[in-house]
C-alpha cells in the first residue's frame, strides 16, 4: 500500500502532496461528510484534480478505499527516473599515456627513471582495442505525467591508424598488423618499428641509425653516435656519446660525458643525471642533478628528487629553472639563465634590417617605375611588377617570423627561477639579459625580472 506518514490532527481535510521533484503522490483522506465510504474512482478523481495522472498505484487506492484508511499520507504515485546512457568508448589493452607519464617518485624524495616506460612493445596479431558501442539511456516521467528527457548517447568514430586491422568475427576489435611499437595519438593508433638493441653500444658498434624508436638495453660507450627518427631510450649509462632524437631521449642512468658528449633532440630529455655534457633540446629537461654541463631549452629545466641540484656550467631554459640547490659551498661559478635571450634580441635586429631592406627596395622600384612614366617598356613593366611581388612574398616570411618571435619573446616573459633550498655563493642568475650575481648563501627565493631589474622573494611552502 505504500509507506504512510502519520499525523496527529485527525480532522484534516483531504489533499493531495506532490514531492518538490514531483516524482511522488501522497494522498491523505478524511471521513465523508455524508458518512458514505470512497470508491477507488473517487480517489481517482481527487488524484486528477490535482494533476496527478502518471504511475499511479491501483492496489494502493482499493486497499485505502476497503480499509478505509484515514488521516495518514499514502504513497498512492510515483514517478519513474531517467536512466542515463552511455557514450561509446575504446577500451585499450596498453597504457595510452606511455611516453608522457613523469617518472615515480620515491618515498625517500628521489626519482626512479628506471620506472619510465617509453615503449609499448606488442607482436602481430596481439589485441589492442575493444570498441564498446553507446548504451540508449531512458526518458523518466513524473507523477504529473512531464516527461524528464535524457542527453542523446554518442558513438566514437572507428580507429584509423598504420598497422592496425579489424577483427573479421568481431569488427569491435582492433588488432596488431606486425611486431612493433604502439603509438596513440589524436585517436589514431599506428604501429612502428622499434630497433631494440640488446646489450652495449660500443666503438665496434659505431654508429647506430633507425628512423623510428631506439631502445637500448646496455650502456653506451665513448666514441659512438646514436641517432633515433623518433624516441630514443638507453637503459644504462652514456659516456661521451653523440645522441639525437627526433622525439624524446630517456636516459635511464644517466650521461657522463666528460665535456664531448653531444645531446639533442626535439622532444624532451629525462636522466637521472647529466654530467659535463652539452645538451640541446626542444622539450622540458628534466633530470635528479646536472653538474658542468652546457644546457640550452626553449622550455623548462627541471630538477626533482632528492639532490635536485645544478651546480657548475651553464644553462638557459626559456621557461623558466626550478631546483632544491644552485651552486656548491665551494663557489664554483653556476649560471642559469630564462626569459627572453640575447639571441631574440638579435634575431629580431636581423629581421628589422631585411624588413627595411626588402622595403627600401620596394620603394626604389616604385621610384623608379614613376619616373620613366610612358617610356617604361611591356618588358620592363613585367620584370618590376615580377621583381615586387617576389619582394612582397620575402616580406610576408619576415613578418611572419618577426611575429613567431614576439610570440616567444612574450612567453618568455613570464619565466622564473625558483631554487628551493639554498642558494650559494658564486652562482649568476640572468632573466631577460638581465644579471644578477650571488655573492652571498641564501635560502629558498623565487626570481624575477621586473621592469629590467631581478627581484627575488622567498618562497613559502605550506
């Protein structure tokens, strides 16, 4: 019959109570005037009158109306819920992040790159997807007969990509073509070859080139050249090696180069340490502590773990530096610099004199065209109207380029340097040209450079 709610005052008039939501009905009787029992077409009747005219409990309203239930609310309606559906989704059988996941950080405050997986390595024929398609949701309705709608579900596009195939028994499946590495990327996923080199890279090896992925196992020897298309991953330690990567490097161990290793890539760089060593990338850099080494990013440099310490040589990170130490109590000179570099500043000089070239050009053209007047040839005409359009266009790429410039330059701005425990002695920071020179120990400050001067505050750790 429903769950009741009683009341103390017995000679309430009958009423109909609708929940806030109005997903509920509960009805209240009290005795006929006329002493006559209610009929279940009467309670019926009451209902309607006040709207209610959806899930409305039969049973509810003869058992009221035989047992001549009074003075206490009787759930007698209710409402049905919207059920919500789902989207379809990919359900992959690899860990799609592989590559962009940071390393682990232990308890003890450092950083295990031995935990970075950078290659998701499958043979042909392994499963890699299963497409789970869109489940319909279902419109609910009140006691009022409204009917409460559900968002339409949507369904994913199939998965394109190279070396990918669809099961033939269930076309919902996406399977690997050949060996290889799997890569996902815009929701496209792509097989491509990995040259897993099992072992050390040494001077017998020489040089090692493979236009996608590069795994090595062993240690790198001095004296050899490793050049990878895509990432380049090396479990042990480099000695004074040349690397280049089309993508990211993961140095496992870490690079003691003993100023001759070369390093660079276009993706980012992960070590455990970096030592005397030149290194250029176009991503983040990020490493446990780099001691001696020529750095240079238009991205961040990045010290964690528990040393998180930069002392010797020189680095510029557009982006901005943060590490635990700078320096050492020994005063060896450490700079590290961000924000806008020289070099931009160059840059831009160099496109402001070809901007004013290409334009004094234009001008002499011009001059040049209105002063013959009427005795300009056919010929004449054509070759300077060729000759400015070609200006025109050289001109475009300039100010495109200018316009990539200040873009840059305006990121930079908004670099900083945190060093979040001690500053030492003999350490030079620059942000935008900018220099200043520790000449002091100090502790845990944030830099700055604010209207061409470099301002540091401390920084708080809650």
């Amino acid at each position: 019959m429903g769950n009741a709610e009683y009341f103390e005052n017995d000679y309430r008039d009958t009423y109909v109570r609708i929940t806030d939501d109005k997903n509920q009905a509960w009805l209240f009787l009290a005795e006929k005037a006329d002493g006559t029992d209610y009929q279940k077409e009467d309670l019926m009747h009451i209902l309607a009158d006040n709207g209610v005219i959806f899930g409305i409990n039969q049973s509810a309203l003869i058992t009221m109306c035989k047992k001549q239930v009074y003075h206490r609310e009787i759930l007698v309606a209710q409402g049905t819920e919207a059920v919500k559906g789902e989207d379809g989704y990919y359900e992959y059988t690899f860990d799609i992040q592989s590559g962009k996941a940071k390393p682990v950080i232990r308890e003890d405050g450092s950083v295990d790159y031995q935990s970075m997986k950078a290659v998701n390595s499958v043979e042909a024929g392994a499963l890699l997807a299963t497409y789970h398609h869109a489940i319909p949701g279902k419109d609910g309705k009140d006691v009022l007969g409204n009917v409460k709608t559900v968002p339409l579900v949507r369904e994913l596009q199939p998965v394109a990509g190279r070396g990918v195939y669809r099961g033939i028994d269930d076309p919902d499946k996406y399977y690997a073509e050949k060996n290889g590495k799997v890569e996902f990327s815009a929701g496209k996923l792509n097989i491509v070859n990995v040259l897993e080199f099992s072992g050390d890279v040494d001077q017998l090896t020489g040089k090692l080139e493979f236009f996608g992925d590069i795994h090595i196992s062993g240690n790198v020897e001095a004296g050899t050249t490793i050049r990878a298309g895509k990432t380049l991953t090396i479990d042990g330690v480099v000695e004074s090696a040349d690397l280049y990567a089309g993508g990211d490097i993961i140095l496992k161990r870490g690079v003691q180069g003993n100023q001759k290793a070369h390093i660079a890539g276009r993706g980012s760089l992960f070590a455990d340490f970096i030592e005397h060593s030149y290194v250029k990338m176009e991503g983040d850099i990020s490493a446990n502590y780099i001691l001696s080494s020529y750095i240079h990013t238009p991205g961040q440099v990045k010290l964690t773990g528990k040393k998180a310490s930069i002392i010797g040589g020189n680095i510029y990170a557009m982006m901005g530096v943060s590490c635990n130490v700078l320096g050492n109590p020994k005063e060896v000179k450490t700079a590290v610099a961000c924000g806008v570099s020289q070099e931009m500043f160059d840059e831009n000089e160099k496109l402001q004199r070809q901007l004013k070239e290409i334009r004094d050009t234009i001008t002499e053209i011009r001059s040049t065209v209105t002063g013959l007047g009427n005795r300009i040839t056919e010929e004449q005409q054509e070759s300077f109207k060729a000759r400015l359009q070609q200006l025109m266009t050289n001109q475009k790429a300039v100010l495109d380029q200018q316009k990539k410039l200040f873009d840059r330059m305006e990121m930079a701005r908004t670099a900083k340097i945190q060093i979040r425990e001690d500053i030492h002695a003999g350490s030079e920071i620059c942000i935008d040209t900018t220099i200043k020179k520790i000449d002091k120990h100090d502790y845990s400050m944030e830099y700055r450079n604010v209207a061409g001067m470099i301002t540091g505050k401390v920084m708080v750790y809650s």
